[in-house]
C-alpha cells in the first residue's frame, strides 16, 4: 500500500498509520479486560471467545494500514486511484 502511496503521500501515509495503529491499541487495550470479565460472568467456554479479544492475541496491525489507505484514498490524496 506505501508503493501505491507514493512519494509525496508517503508521510502522511505513515502518519495515518501511526495514529489509527495506537488508536486500535487502545481500543485493544480497553475492551480486552472487559470482555474478560464479560465471558467469565457469563461462564462462556473458552473454545468460543474470539482470539482477537484474549490477552496473548497480538494486535492487528494491517487493519491500521488498509484503513490509513482507505482514508487517503477517500481524501483524494492517492493520485490514479479515484474512488
């Protein structure tokens, strides 16, 4: 998705990155402990808990990239791909 950027969005390109990655962190980091707390009082097997929500789950990291992307592109900003 960078190469499609290109050089003159490619800092912006990042910039978005880095803000919508540390914004999903901390949605992460904020409803995991909750849903924590939610399957335990509701005795829910552990075989049906989404991974994404468990402790050892790594963070997600390409849904911060392709929505960085789709923000450029919807801005306009990522020339030859009008949407």
């Amino acid at each position: 998705m960078a190469l499609f950027a290109g050089k003159a969005t490619f800092p912006e390109f990042l910039m978005m990155v880095a803000l919508l990655g540390g914004l999903l962190c901390l949605v992460l980091l904020a409803a995991r402990p909750i849903a924590a707390y939610v399957f335990a009082r509701l005795n829910t097997p552990s075989s049906i808990i989404p991974r994404i929500l468990t402790a050892e789950a790594p963070i997600p990291y390409g849904v911060a990239i392709g929505s960085a992307f789709l923000v450029l592109m919807w801005t306009g900003k990522i020339d030859g791909i009008p949407l």
